[in-house]
C-alpha cells in the first residue's frame, strides 16, 4: 500500500482555545510542543522525522502539527482528552470569483486567434489587466478565459465566430466591470469600460449615508477585520493588527490582495467624495489580520483561529470574515465561541453559491449570518451585476437578494452588498459578493452601538454580547424578503433620521 502524505492537523482542548487539563503530564507535554518541535522527541512513541509542530497559537494554545493520517491514532493515544482536528481552508466570498473559477475551456485551437480591446469609455485609453471570461455555453460553463495586456488587447485561442452565450470582464482598479449576452465578437472590436466616479450612489451610500458631524460614527467600536490584510491606501486607517500565516512574518498584515482592504473601506474609510470614499461607520477602529498568505487563495483554520485570539486580545468589539466554502469545522466552531464569551460577535458572509443554504462558519448558530441584497439603479446596467437582480423583490420592488447570494434559517441579516464601491490598493473598485454585504452589515452594528457607552462599558463576557446583538435588533428593519433571505432584516437608522435612538 503507498505510503499516505504528511498533512496538517491542529491539535485543541476539549473544549475553547487554551489547554486548562488537570493532569500534570498532559498539561506538560503539551506545553514542550513547541514550532520545529519533532513529536518524537517528546512522546514516547515511534512516529516519523516528518511528524514536527509547525506553529502554535501560545504554549498553552492550539498546535499545529503535521504527521501522515496513520500517525493519528498514535498521537491520540499519548495525548488523551484532546481534539486532534484536520487542517482546511476557508475563501473569499466574492462572487467575480465563483465565474472566474468554474470556466471549462473549450478544446482545440481556432486558426486565427480572435482579438479585442478593452477601452475606458468615451477616450481610446487602453484598459490593462482585466480578466475577461467568455461563455459559449454558460449552462455547462464552457469558454475561455483572457487577460487584457498593456494594449488594452484580449487574445482568444479557440473563440473565433462563434456566439457568446454571455461575456464578463472584470477590471482591475478604478472601472466599473462588464456584461453581455449572446454576443458574436470579431477582431478590432473595442468595448467600452466605465470608469469609476466616487461620488456614485451605490447601494452602500443609498442605505448607509454617510453620518454627519456630532452623529454616532463608530467611534469607541474596534472592528477586526480577518481577511488578506488591509492597506496601505490613503482612506484607511489601521490601529494594528497580525499576520497568523504560519511562516510569515506576524506583523505584515498589509493586503496581499485587494479583498481585505475592500472590506475595510466599507466598514470605516475616512475619505470624502469625490476624491475618496467614506465607509460605513468612519469612526469605528480598524484593525487587520492577514489569515491568507501570498498567491494562496485559502486561509487555513488554524490562522483563523490565531487570528480570533488575538483579536479577542487586542480588544476588538466586532469581527468581520468575508470568509467561507469549507467544511464544518470544530475549531473554527470554538474560536467563534471563545470571541463570544469573551464579548466579541462575529459576522460572517453566508457565500456566494447561487442560493444554496448558508456556508460554513456563517452556518454556525454563534455567528452573524448576512446575505447580500441590492438596489436597481445603483450599478450601470451592462456591469456584471445586472445577472444578480433575481426575486424575491423586497417591500419596496427595487430591492432584490442577490442571485448569487446564499441564504436558509441560519441567515441572521441581510446588508447592501452589489456593485459596492470600496478602496483597493491603488485605488478604488466595485465588488460584489456576500464579502461586501457582511462588512456593511458589521461596519452599520459598530455604528448604531456607538452611542451605547453603558454596553460598551460591561465586563467582557458572553453577557455582553447578548446584550450588543439585543440592542443592534432594535434596528433592524425587514425589507420584505422574508426570513429565508434576510432573517430579521437589514441593521437600519430610524426612518427619516442619521441617530440612533439611545436607551
């Protein structure tokens, strides 16, 4: 039989994040396993060279520890009472990503390779870098996928007069992205891409305007935002944070994407328009912790938990996680748990599968679940938003969930989350997704408990996260999707005011 491969696990208490055992050996043991640590050298068992501990959240913290799926029995049976769970990985909840991910290339190659050019609109400038995705059969994922080079010019190898079933380009910084169906393309076509304008109304600033002067603004709210880092950009602000990639450096939480600083600005830029953006709640703190690593598009359980952790020590009120599509998982299930009874609440994006129940960690009963809605009129109407109006329309009708959004009983809320304009290193992008719904759900809680400074000020325990979600449902408003799409509703101001209404 072929040997199985060394993989990762994390070795975690019975229950919680830190080993509090009453056997003296255990307790010992696990306070030897230390980064670089060979399992052998401590435990009275043959196992291989490779079976190492590659990081820890503390000495009395979780460990992560690789070995071959034959050595787990072994190391269970040293260390008695503990859960011994396997390493998985987490992604962002985008929704441009789900396209650019399922296309199935077509076979063959055309004699002659069809060429456009991407052009911002109403100039000849040239758009570089998009990624453009063609479907000749979208129902079956089938086309090609192409990159516009320094020319604004996108090469297809197998496309040459055939109809498109439908066509989606998506920009890199600063346009608006780009959707059309059955299309037959030739070579010198030029399409026309829209470039942002900051003063935009999109969904975002129609149902979170910005606050005014003297009005609640988040301001005494620390919001952790876990995701692939946040900054630099000219419109946030970062107080600190952590990288928790095992192997990077722990105090490089700067993006290594553009997703995390997108979530970021929605929750708390501080710039004005038309220059800038404003995010929901721009006096709230903000603070990043990188849990994906460079050219990775998952971010492991373990950074995550790691990631909780310190959050919960930095003393974050409220934790973002654009963040889903992998298993249920115990330890991400005690890292949520651990932030809650230490008075920290989660939200959580429910992913962006097109209608199906609600992703894990979203799914679990102590995270904040939020769908993604829109509004007609606040994207131009041939961006790749406009395949996302779907029913159920809202009380008033035009109001939509999100095509793409998921959605079950385990959604807590719904919040604006297509065609979000947000900041991205180098400047500013629209994004959709369940990934710009939950910071503009979590950035509108930090907002409406900032005047609540007696809530603010209780011990921080469970009871001070009941009592934080309690008073945030005084806000929220059903907009008539029903339960299913948007739980109770969508954290709102008071009808016809910027205030909330202290208690």
């Amino acid at each position: 039989m072929a040997k199985l491969p060394p993989r990762n696990y994390i070795i975690l208490p019975r229950t919680g994040l830190r080993f509090s055992d009453t056997t003296p050996a255990t307790n010992e043991t696990l306070s030897s396993l230390n980064v670089d640590t060979r399992l052998s050298d401590i435990l009275p068992v043959d196992l291989t060279n490779q079976a190492v501990v590659l990081d820890a959240t503390s000495a009395q913290g979780a460990k992560l520890v690789q070995l071959s799926e034959s050595e787990v029995p072994l190391l269970r049976a040293q260390l008695p009472g503990v859960l011994i769970v396997p390493e998985v990985f987490y992604y962002p909840q985008l929704f441009r990503e789900t396209i650019r991910t399922v296309v199935r290339p077509l076979q063959g190659q055309a004699k002659v390779a069809l060429k456009i050019q991407l052009v911002e609109a109403k100039s000849t400038k040239p758009v570089v870098g998009a990624t453009v995705v063609a479907f000749t059969n979208f129902a079956d994922r089938t086309g090609e996928q192409a990159t516009s080079d320094a020319k604004g010019v996108v090469s297809f190898k197998n496309i040459t007069n055939q109809t498109i079933d439908q066509l989606y380009v998506y920009p890199k910084v600063g346009y608006w992205s780009y959707w059309k169906q059955k299309v037959t393309l030739k070579t010198g076509d030029k399409l026309p891409i829209q470039p942002v304008k900051l003063d935009y109304q999109d969904a975002k600033s129609f149902f979170y305007p910005a606050p005014a002067d003297g009005e609640p603004n988040g301001t005494g709210l620390t919001v952790g935002v876990i995701d692939t880092g946040a900054g630099p950009h000219p419109d946030l602000t970062i107080a600190g944070g952590a990288c928790t990639v095992t192997g990077d450096d722990p105090k490089d939480f700067a993006d290594v994407d553009e997703h995390g600083s997108h979530v970021s600005g929605i929750i708390a830029a501080q710039g004005t328009p038309p220059t800038g953006v404003r995010g929901v709640a721009p006096g709230a703190t903000l603070r990043a912790y990188r849990v994906f690593g460079r050219n990775s598009q998952g971010a492991s359980n373990f950074a995550i938990i790691k990631a909780i952790e310190q959050a919960v020590a930095d003393g974050c009120d409220i934790l973002n996680m654009s963040l889903g599509g992998g298993p249920v998982d115990t330890a991400t299930q005690e890292a949520i748990t651990f932030a809650y009874q230490n008075g920290t609440i989660c939200f959580v994006a429910t992913g962006n599968d097109g209608r199906q129940p609600v992703s894990f960690p979203a799914s679990f009963s102590l995270s904040l679940a939020v769908s993604a809605m829109g509004r007609k009129g606040t994207f131009p109407a041939n961006t790749t938003d406009a395949p996302n109006v779907a029913a159920p329309y809202g009380t008033d009708k035009k109001n939509f969930i999100a095509a793409f959004s998921n959605v079950g009983p385990n959604v807590d809320f719904t919040a604006p989350g297509v065609g979000i304009v947000s900041t991205v290193p180098g400047g500013y992008s629209p994004l959709s997704g369940t990934s710009m719904a939950c910071p503009a759900a979590a950035g509108m809680a930090a907002r409406l408990l900032s005047g609540h400074t007696d809530l603010l000020a209780m011990p921080r325990t469970a009871a001070r996260a009941d009592a934080m979600i309690q008073r945030l449902a005084q806000y929220v408003r059903p907009m008539g999707f029903g339960p299913t799409f948007e739980g109770t509703g969508m954290p709102l101001l008071p009808d016809g005011t910027t205030k909330p209404t202290l208690s």
